[in-house]
C-alpha cells in the first residue's frame, strides 16, 4: 500500500515537474476561467446585495389629519407599533416637518411669514418589504389618518428588480462554472494525449488502471489548486483597484453595501480550483487513459 502511494506521488510530482508548457498552459486555463467566475461572482453579489437593501429603505408616510391632537398622534404611534409585521414607527412633529421644509427651499421661497400648513406624521417600517402594502391599508383605516403614501409600485418594481438579479446570478454563475468545467477538461486531455507513451510503460510494467489514472487526477487538483491561487490574488487585487477608482469618480458609491468579503475569494477560489481540476482530471482520465 504505502509503496502504490509513493509510486503514485512520484509519477505526480514527475508530471508536474516535466511538460513545463503543458503545466503553465492548464495553470493559466484554470486561472482564466477562475478569474471569470469570482469576478462575476463578486459583481453579481453586489448587485444581490445591493437589490436587497432597496426594499428596507421603503417605508410608509402616514399623514394625520390637522384636527388630530398631539396625544391622538401618540396614541396612534403605540397602537402601530404593537402590529406584529411594524419594525418601527418613528413621529415626525409639524413642527419639525415645517422647519425642514423652510430650510429645504430657503434659497427659492421665503416662508418665515406663512402659517404651518403641515400636519403631524408617522413614519412606518416593516420588517419585510413585502408587508409594507398591507400595513398601510390597515393604517390608513383610522379615523385620524388623512393620507397613507407607501410607494407601492416603486416598491415592487424593486422587488420584481431583486429576484431579477437573483436568478441572473444563477444563470450567470452556472454557465461560468460550466465554461470554467471545460477549459480544464480539454486542458487535461490535452496533457492525457501528450503522454500516452507513459501509459504505455505504466501498464505493461503491471500498474493498474486506478494507479494510472490518480496521477493525473491529483495533477489537475494541483493544477486547479495554483490557478486558483493565481486568480484569488488576481481578482482581489483587481476589484480593490476598481472599487478604489469608482468611489473616487462617483462618491455616491460609498453608500452602496458591502461586497463579497475578500476572504471568501482568497480561500474559496483555491479550493475551487482544486475541486474542478480533480473532478475534471478524474473525468478526462475515465474517458481518454486505456489499457
């Protein structure tokens, strides 16, 4: 047993060690076609991220009629508050409503000498999106409400937008992932056909037909391994200097949410590598390595 792995690790290190061109040829295809799928990977998560926390900045703008008392208001804020779908309610003042409506045109209109036409608000989040509609329908059946304006159709353009991005991510991914499955496999075979004399020797010297085929699987899972590497450094590198040079361009970009932890490409691009190239190796060996 133990002398079948030191015959199987050195026919691997072998291989990696020779074929110089070959080995740089299915490094740089796994990397390629790794680089491809963790940019997308990382675009797309932004854009999933970024689809998801649309939904959390709507909320519903609950207007009170001008009769309503201040305590009336209050006692309506805890009442919404204690509906099980409310995350918060928070009460905007007429007051405060009408300062900041002065200050927000000050520069175009002067209404320091006009009575507050504003009544008092309640602003409503939920805790999901979804919920916002039918919260505002049970609110706006109160007698001390005027006006409920909970965005309605912004908001399920918005979520028609999430799911949209959602299952483009899926596509997307599965598609690169299936490219990515290619480029080593024909890599792969490519080194399988390269050393059919070797073979050769391996089985008329009585090695069997698994002790043939393990070097080359362990040798794409090696070579998977490095383009891995290779594009794990890569990708990261890369979308920090475009995020970098982005955020200088457009400073509204700070806002956006975070991306996909640079962590998570740094080990699971590797490891993905390592996983495609044996897979493929193990494939390309079944079909093309005969005795």
């Amino acid at each position: 047993m133990i002398d079948r792995i030191r015959f199987v690790l050195k026919e691997t290190w072998a291989s990696l060690r020779g074929n110089f061109a070959m080995q740089v040829a299915a490094v740089s295809t796994a990397c390629i076609a790794l680089i491809l799928l963790g940019s997308a990977g990382m675009v797309l998560y932004k854009l999933d991220a970024l689809a998801q926390s649309l939904p959390s900045r709507f909320e519903a703008a609950v207007f009170l009629r001008m009769s309503a008392t201040r305590q009336q208001a209050l006692a309506l804020k805890a009442e919404i508050e204690r509906m099980p779908e409310v995350a918060q309610v928070v009460l905007v003042p007429r007051e405060v409503a009408w300062e900041q409506e002065k200050q927000k045109l000050k520069d175009e209109v002067n209404l320091a000498d006009l009575p507050n036409p504003l009544p008092d608000k309640l602003v409503v989040r939920v805790h999901q999106a979804e919920q916002l509609p039918q919260v505002a329908a049970r609110i706006a059946q109160s007698p001390l409400v005027d006006e409920v304006v909970d965005s309605r159709e912004e908001l399920q353009m918005v979520m028609q937008l999430s799911r949209l991005v959602r299952w483009a991510g899926l596509g997307i991914g599965g598609l690169l992932l299936l490219a990515a499955l290619v480029l080593i496999y024909n890599a792969v075979r490519l080194t399988i056909h390269a050393r059919q004399s070797e073979v050769q020797v391996m089985a008329l010297v009585g090695a069997t037909l698994r002790a043939i085929r393990l070097p080359f699987v362990l040798e794409g899972m090696v070579q998977g391994l490095l383009g891995g590497l290779l594009a794990a450094a890569i990708t990261v590198l890369g979308a920090g200097l475009i995020a970098e040079y982005m955020v200088r361009q457009w400073p509204l970009l700070r806002d956006m949410p975070p991306g996909l932890p640079p962590s998570v490409i740094l080990v699971g691009l590797p490891l993905l590598g390592a996983v495609l190239g044996g897979l493929c190796a193990s494939w390309a060996s079944i079909r093309h390595v005969r005795i």
